[in-house]
C-alpha cells in the first residue's frame, strides 16, 4: 500500500519501521506512551477529554485495522487501553487561548505538573477500570439499574455467564499489566504464567466489589448482574455432594471478600490499588519476576488517597485494604480447588482456552 507524503512524517522519537501500535499506520509520535498515528492520537484525546462512552454491536470483536479503525469506535478505544496509551499523558489545553500560552507563573506551574505525574499512574487505572466494568454489563441481557432489587429479580447464573466472566477477566487483567513496562517484556508464555493466577484474583476483586454494594449477604455477584446464590445451589443442583461444596465455596468468597469489602466501603480506587498491588507483589516470583518499580508510587499515591478521605484513620485503613491481600490470595487458591471439584466450576465446565490458561 503506498503511503502519500504526509503520511510519512514523523517525530524523531519514531523510526520508518514503526507501526502504529492500534490500527498500524504510520507513527506520528509517542506522546501518550505507545507508538501511535496521528488520527488515533487525536481519537484518543477527544475520547478521554470529552468522557466519550461507546458500544460495540459484536461483542468486542471488532478487527481495528488501518482500513476499518473507523468503523467501531468502542473497540478502537478498547483497544488504545489494551496496546497501553494512558490517559493521565493528556495534558489540557485552554480553549480559549493559544496553543502555547506565555509562561507567567512558572513556579505554580512546575508544582501543578509534579501533581500530575504523582497522580497519573492510579488515576490512569482507575478510569480504564471502569471501561473494563462497563464492558460486562454492555455484552449482558440483564444490566444492573438497582444495586438493592431484591434477589427474586436476580437471574442466576450460567455456565455460559461464568465462562464469559472469566474470559473477559484474563482479558482485562492482561490489558491492565500492559500499562506497566515489567509487564510488556514478558514473553507471551511468562504473561499466560502471570494471567494464570493474576486473572483469577483480578475477576474475584471485581466481583467482590459488585458484591459489597448488595444489601443481600448470601449471594455474590457476576459484573454482568447475575447472581451464585449459596442457598438456591443446594436446590438446582442434581446431586448433594456438588451442591454442598459450591455453596460452600460461595459462601467462603462472601465471607473471605465479599463481607470485608462492604464492611470497609472499598471504592473503585481502593480496588484499582488492590489490583496494581497484587500484579507487582506477584506469588508467582519463582517461574516469572516482575520488577516492581512502580510500587513506591502506587503506595505513596494510595497512602495520600486514603489521608484525604479517612482524615480520622487513615493509616489504619491503609494497612486493612493491605491486608486485604493475603485474603484475596487465598480466596484464588480456593477457586482453583474448586476448578477440580465437579460442578459448575468444574475444568470440564469451561472452554477450551480457559482450561489451558488456568493450567499454564
């Protein structure tokens, strides 16, 4: 395909080979992180400014290419997450005014950028998770409107809901780590390693999360607003043994994480922390090492959160969401006992490339 020559322009930070990094046109710059052309730089930066929400109507699989960026906004945005361009880059503009503004008060503006940059990494996060969140409830045919509907208006949950949950977390989970270099370098092979537990723990923060919001203490929520209600499995379940042990296993993610999240009131931010914490304080050092060298700002950035809205315990808080780790690491390990127990949970229950990442 021949390119016209203003196309070819580039800044010194690119190279001829380069591609762009979302539909693989040629690069116009690195600004927002990743190698990116200049109609998907623009497209990124009206979509953040103007707090754009898009659906797609495939299901998310939409092919963004040169040719077809334009045809699906929503996987074009989705996929300018998942390649890594970072929202906190954008810098605003005054409208009214010039481009390049006369420098007045260099000094305050200095401390306004140190701002920023101590900000971006969780404030980037914090906003690709509701993206992510966003995206169960568009691919369901039962969104969640009332957080407090009583539990006669839940549908249950599938096979098909639990194996599209996970799905969508190993997806999330792998676009939330490619915000960190560490992450980006792995082999494809070390990230399945990584995703094998690391996406288990991202789907149980999420759901947990959506759980403390109920005001109903015996079920747990999918994101997509179906429910695994302890009580009714011991009724829909053919056989006793598999139904005491999914209510049993129910039951223990409620009390182990879904309890301590509505007791503490945990916010998306806390949850964005959460997950940022458990991806460079990785259990799976032995097979994969991820250099941590974002966990000084996540803390620092996290500690600073949580003083500004628990003035009165805000240290203690800080320690609880910590602790809150080893919960959310055991609560994986039992879900993986619970893959080898039959039932809905059950490895022969989910699709083919579930059971191979879940045993990578």
């Amino acid at each position: 395909m021949s390119l016209s020559p203003s196309t070819t322009v580039s800044t010194p930070s690119s190279t001829p080979s380069e591609a762009c990094a979302v539909c693989s046109d040629t690069v116009h710059s690195h600004q927002y992180g990743v190698p990116a052309c200049l109609g998907c730089i623009v497209f990124f930066r009206r979509t953040i400014i103007n707090k754009v929400q898009y659906k797609c109507w495939k299901q998310g699989k939409c092919l963004i290419t040169f040719a077809s960026r334009c045809s699906c906004r929503a996987c074009r945005l989705r996929k300018c997450f998942h390649v890594g361009m970072k929202p906190a880059a954008i810098q605003q503009r005054d409208r009214l005014g010039p481009r390049n503004p006369k420098v007045i008060f260099e000094e305050q503006m200095i401390q306004g950028e140190d701002i920023l940059t101590s900000s971006s990494l969780l404030t980037s996060l914090v906003h690709l998770q509701r993206v992510q969140r966003a995206l169960h409830v568009n691919y369901s045919n039962h969104p969640i409107r009332n957080h407090n509907l009583p539990n006669a208006h839940r549908k249950p949950a599938s096979r098909a809901d639990i194996n599209f949950s996970l799905k969508i977390a190993f997806k999330n989970a792998d676009e939330w780590g490619n915000h960190f270099e560490t992450y980006r370098k792995l082999s494809r092979e070390e990230k399945n390693s990584v995703l094998s537990e690391y996406g288990i723990a991202f789907l149980l923060i999420d759901q947990a999360f959506q759980t403390s919001r109920f005001k109903k203490y015996n079920v747990w929520l999918l994101l997509n607003g179906k429910v695994l209600n302890s009580d009714k499995y011991q009724e829909d379940e053919e056989q006793s043994s598999k139904a005491e042990s999914n209510s049993d296993f129910i039951k223990e993610l409620i009390e182990c994480l879904g309890n301590p999240f509505r007791n503490l009131g945990i916010d998306e931010f806390e949850c964005a922390v959460l997950k940022t914490t458990l991806l460079l304080t990785a259990s799976f050092a032995d097979r994969v090492v991820l250099k941590n060298s974002n966990k000084k700002q996540l803390l620092e950035e996290f500690m600073a959160h949580t003083n500004q809205n628990h003035p009165n315990d805000g240290i203690q808080r800080f320690g609880e969401i910590i602790l809150l780790i080893g919960a959310i690491r055991c609560a994986v390990k039992s879900f993986y006992n619970q893959t080898r127990v039959p039932g809905v949970f059950h490895l022969t229950q989910l699709d083919l490339c579930l059971r191979k990442m879940l045993l990578s």
